[in-house]
C-alpha cells in the first residue's frame, strides 16, 4: 500500500465530493449528526490550502482528510471534519493527518489556540498525544458560528439546555503559550512589562556611568 498524505492544493479539488461522501457516509454508520459540509465548502478549503488529504497513490481513492476552521477573529483554531475512508482505518492514518494538520495550523496560526469537541476515543488518543489536554466548554470559542455547527447533532437539545456550556463531547485544547519554550516566555514576558525592562536597562546604564566615573577619578 502507497499512501501520500500531503497538503492539498487546487489540483485535489476534485477530491471534494468523494470527502464528504466518506464524511455522511461514516455519520449514518455512528448515528451521530455532524456539521454538515457542502462539497464547494470542503473544495474551497483545499483550494486556500487549509487541509491535508491522503490519498492511495495505486487507486487514486481518497484514505483520509481534515481541514482547519478559525473562528473568534482567528484566536481559535479547529481542525475539523477528520476522515478515515473504512477500507483504510486501524493503520494509522488518522494519527499522521491529525499531525500534519496540526503543524499545518501551527504554521498559519501560530498564537491560535486549536481546539475541538469530540466523544470518539481516537480522537481523544490522538489530540492528546499533541499536547491537548481537556477542557470544560468555557475555555472554548464562544463564536456562535461554531456552536452552530453542532445543529445537526442528535444531542443539541443538551448543549442549548446549558447554553453551549456542556455537552456530551469532550471539549480539548492546545494553547501554544503553555508550549513556548523558555526563550519565547522571557521575549514575551520582556515585551509584556515592557516599561519595566526599560526602567530596569536605565538602571543599569546609571550604575555602569557611576563605576565609570569612579575608575576614572581613581586613575586622575
Ligand atoms: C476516528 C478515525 C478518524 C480513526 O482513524 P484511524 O486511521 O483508524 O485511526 P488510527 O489508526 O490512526 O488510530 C488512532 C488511535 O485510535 C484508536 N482507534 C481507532 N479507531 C478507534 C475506534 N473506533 N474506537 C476506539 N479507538 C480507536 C487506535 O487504536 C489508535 O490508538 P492507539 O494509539 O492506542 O493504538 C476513523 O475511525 C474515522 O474516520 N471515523 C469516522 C469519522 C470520525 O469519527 N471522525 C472524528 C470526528 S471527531
């Protein structure tokens, strides 16, 4: 078996419709409402360079996809819609997209924090295992857009009963700032207390003038 898992680009747009076939397809199978998603939506998203496809190099079928949404002005980053085509699951798959989209979004969106809501165990193993950890639904994006998404899900009675606080899935969340190395969290910190930083270089360079003074009085 030859899998590419690649960036898609313009000339996988073709790809749209057989994706979200895989994607109703495998929601008729759980019994699980999804987000539904328009084969010109799923399209567009290849075309901006927003997902990863995985495709069989013999066949030419579709193994698997995802696609990154944003939402609350770009704070939030999700990557959604994650397929496996059934012919092609327990082999790892879902774990090389999820990565790949995952660095994706990271490259794009570097300060995002990437989330998503999920009650499949895979998932959960997967996102954990890039540093998400779960969450209580407030930590999430309040974007309605979002939460909207959740309509066609047989268990919306519930979210809207909490008004979009709690639901059957699991909310998870990487926020890169708990990631930053130590590097990054003084440049932050410096830029943050900015004013300090400098009141603190000014201090410095009195004490430096002063010893500078006192070496020369002493060789006079
Ligand atoms: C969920 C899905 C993407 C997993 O794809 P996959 O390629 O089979 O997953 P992987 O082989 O990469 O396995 C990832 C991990 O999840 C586990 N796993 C896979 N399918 C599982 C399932 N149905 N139930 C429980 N665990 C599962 C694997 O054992 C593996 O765990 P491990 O590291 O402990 O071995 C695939 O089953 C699918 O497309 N399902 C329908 C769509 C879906 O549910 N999308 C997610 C929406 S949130």
């Amino acid at each position: 078996m030859n899998v590419k898992i690649s960036i898609a680009g313009a000339e996988h747009a073709a790809h749209a419709a057989r994706i979200c076939e895989l994607i109703n397809e495998s929601a008729k199978q759980r019994g699980t409402g999804i987000a539904s998603r328009a084969p010109e939506y799923v399209a567009q998203k290849i075309r901006d360079g927003k997902s990863v496809i995985a495709l069989d190099v013999n066949t030419g079928e579709v193994v698997g996809f995802s696609y990154i949404e944003t939402w609350g002005h770009g704070r939030f980053v999700a990557n959604s819609g994650l397929i496996v085509n059934p012919e092609y699951r327990h082999m790892g798959f879902a774990y090389r997209i999820k990565k790949k989209i995952f660095c994706l979004s990271r490259k794009k969106f570097p300060q995002a924090r990437i989330f998503g809501i999920t009650t499949g165990l895979a998932v959960m193993k997967i996102n954990s295992s890039l540093g998400y950890v779960p969450v209580t639904f407030s930590e999430l994006t309040d974007d309605e857009e979002f939460w909207s998404g959740c309509k066609g899900c047989h268990n919306y009675d519930i979210l809207q009963r909490n008004s979009c606080r709690m639901c059957l899935c699991v909310g998870m969340l990487y926020d890169p700032k708990k990631h930053q190395s130590l590097y990054q969290r003084l440049i932050d910190l410096i830029r943050r207390h900015n004013l300090r930083a400098q009141k603190l270089r000014f201090r410095w360079w009195m004490r430096y003038r002063k010893m500078k003074q006192k070496k020369l009085r002493i060789d006079n």
